[in-house]
C-alpha cells in the first residue's frame, strides 16, 4: 500500500489493483456471486485485509436496527472434515463482528437428525436471521426447515442439499460430477475390468447418494467391466469404515480398486496399510484432510476429491449477508469447485 492509499480510505478500485484482478470480479466477491475460482477469491480477500477496506455493511444493517447472526450447525466426531468447515468459520469471526455479523457454531452428533431439527426448531427469529445446516435428507429434517422459513429464518443447505425443502440457497459441489469424476478415473485406471467396492457415509446423505448415481453412471456408460460391490455403510466413522474395508479385502482377493464416497478415511487408511496384497489396489476418497494426504503421501490412496471447506464458509457467510440485506434473489446456485489432488500436486 503506498503513501496516499494509507492516507484515505481504501476502495474497490484499490482492492482490484492491489489483487490483480478486475472490478467485477472484486464485486463477485464482496457480494457473494459465483464465477470466480476460489484462488482468485483468496487474492481479493487478501486484498481486502491487507488495504483494511471497509466493506460498507453498518449503513445497512444499522436500517435493521440490529446486526446480522448466523448459526452454522455442523456435525461433530471423527470426521476431519467436518471439524475443518467449524475451524473456517472460527478464523472468520473476528472480521464477521467488523462487518456487525455475528458467527456461531453448534456441534452436534452427525447423522442426528432428531437433535439438528430441535436446534432449527428452537431458533428465535429475533436472534437468527441464517441458519446454515449440514445433514441428512430426513422427514424431521424436511419439516424443520419449512417450520424455520415460515418463522423468517433463511435455511441454506452446505456440503448436502435438501431440494425438496424451503432451504434458500445450497453451497457445496456438484456431487453428481464428483461421482462421475471418480468413475472416470478409476475406468482408467482398470483398463482390464474388475471389482470397485464402493464404501458410503450414510445413503440418506443426499450428497452421497448423487455421487453414487454420477459413479453408477460412468461406469454403466463407460466401462462396462467395472463391476461394483456395495454399497456399503461406514457411518463416516473411521473404526467401522477401517472393519469394513478389511472385511472386503479378505472376501475380495481379485478386488482391483475403492471409492470411499464418504469420510472415515483414518480408518480406510489403516486397513489398506495393514492389508498384504500382491497386486495393487486403485482407491480413490474425498476431502484432502490428514488421514488423505498421508494416504496420498504413502501411496495407499491414488486420487483425493476436495471441496475447499474454507470456500465453502466463505460463500456461506456472503450468502446469508446478501439474504439479510434482500439481495438473496440474485444468487445462483453455481457449485463450489471440486479440487483433485495426487500426491505429485499436494499444496
């Protein structure tokens, strides 16, 4: 920053020089629209910490006459995953409160549909604007969202859609094309045919069940040798996830690759590590945590899907802003990008 930008106040002209990038994009970013690649929307985030730019928020959330609160309900135990997207919205808090938004987190038991409905169901409209929720695709669930909507509270949907709620908005990947990337790679990977195991969290997980149908897809269309095995529910937990593989390793001896679809991946880990096989196994898992990378690392996993759960906050975070203020209809619903990471390009 040079003398006479530290002497004013900073603008998005100086943000977009500062990033390199243009104003529109800079836009983009301050207003939660997609279209820019999370690399870029880090630089202009960097920008804007950088410069100090005041994204002029007071003015409208003063016309509520309170500031903005968000309550993000993410799932808590062994998923790395999950404890990744808490970890983004921690670090985003303290310039949260500088733009008068309030983040709060509750951890409950994944996969706990009953106590995630009566933590929608006991939100004040008063104390809430935004919720946004990870979960599964249950009728308490359905029902809860529709309840807290009709109260004023703009439900939005992160990692796992619910689209046949009253949920304004989703942010995550598409799934589905996460599924077919997998079965792509893995065709590839098996030129001769073979067996796939296919592992699941949870197959009431709409995120998991569109994976599974993108999978299903490709290889039906594709690679018509593939056949699958499963799929098998490991609950994301990594103790039944690590009982299961091994299981299927032991049944399976001509087993030519997994795709673990969920998490548990400390578990998958060990199992495959423990395994003595003579022929090589192609695996293929989700989000780039510490059981993946050293997976990657030791060459025990061939491909890691990611989801950039820090992105993903992000988005959240613009997204009930631009609810709060009534520019929420300008959202598209554009899907988070899916990284793909080898051991040879690991960040």
């Amino acid at each position: 920053m040079n003398e006479q930008t530290s002497r004013r106040r900073a603008t998005v002209h100086d943000v977009a020089r500062a990033a390199g990038v243009s104003l529109a994009t800079v836009d983009r970013v301050l207003n939660g629209r997609p279209g820019v690649r999370a690399a870029t929307a880090e630089k202009v985030e960097q920008a804007i910490q950088s410069l100090g730019f005041s994204r002029d928020l007071n003015a409208s959330l003063m016309a509520r006459s309170r500031d903005l609160k968000v309550v993000f309900f993410i799932p808590d135990g062994s998923n790395e995953f999950m404890d990744s997207l808490a970890e983004a919205v921690a670090r985003r808090q303290s310039q949260a409160l500088a733009d008068r938004m309030h983040l709060a987190t509750r951890r409950i038991r994944a996969l706990d549909a009953g106590t995630l409905a009566a933590g929608l169901d006991g939100l004040d409209p008063k104390a809430c604007d935004c919720a946004v929720i990870v979960t599964s695709e249950e009728p308490e669930i359905l029902e809860a969202v529709d309840n807290a909507t009709r109260r004023g509270i703009a439900v939005m949907t992160l990692v796992s859609d619910l689209p046949g709620s009253a949920r304004k908005h989703f942010i995550g990947i598409d799934n589905g094309a996460a599924g077919r990337t997998a079965a792509s790679l893995l065709g590839r990977f098996l030129p001769q045919g073979g067996k796939i195991a296919v592992i699941a969290g949870s197959l009431h997980l709409r995120d998991h069940l569109d994976r599974l149908a993108g999978f299903r897809d490709v290889l039906a269309q594709d690679f018509p040798d593939l056949d699958i095995i499963g799929p098998f529910e490991g609950h994301d937990a990594p103790a039944e996830t690590q009982a299961l593989v091994a299981k299927l390793l032991a049944e399976h001896r001509d087993l030519g690759g997994i795709y673990n679809l969920g998490a548990g991946n400390a578990g998958l880990v060990a199992a495959l590590e423990e395994a003595q096989r003579c022929q090589p196994l192609r695996v293929i898992a989700h989000e780039l945590t510490a059981p993946t990378r050293a997976g990657l690392m030791a060459g025990s996993i061939d491909v890691v899907l990611d989801q950039n759960p820090d992105g993903e906050i992000r988005e959240a975070i613009a997204a009930a802003r631009a609810f709060a203020l009534g520019t929420g209809r300008s959202l598209a619903a554009d899907p988070i990008e899916i990284g793909i990471f080898l051991r040879d390009n690991l960040r």
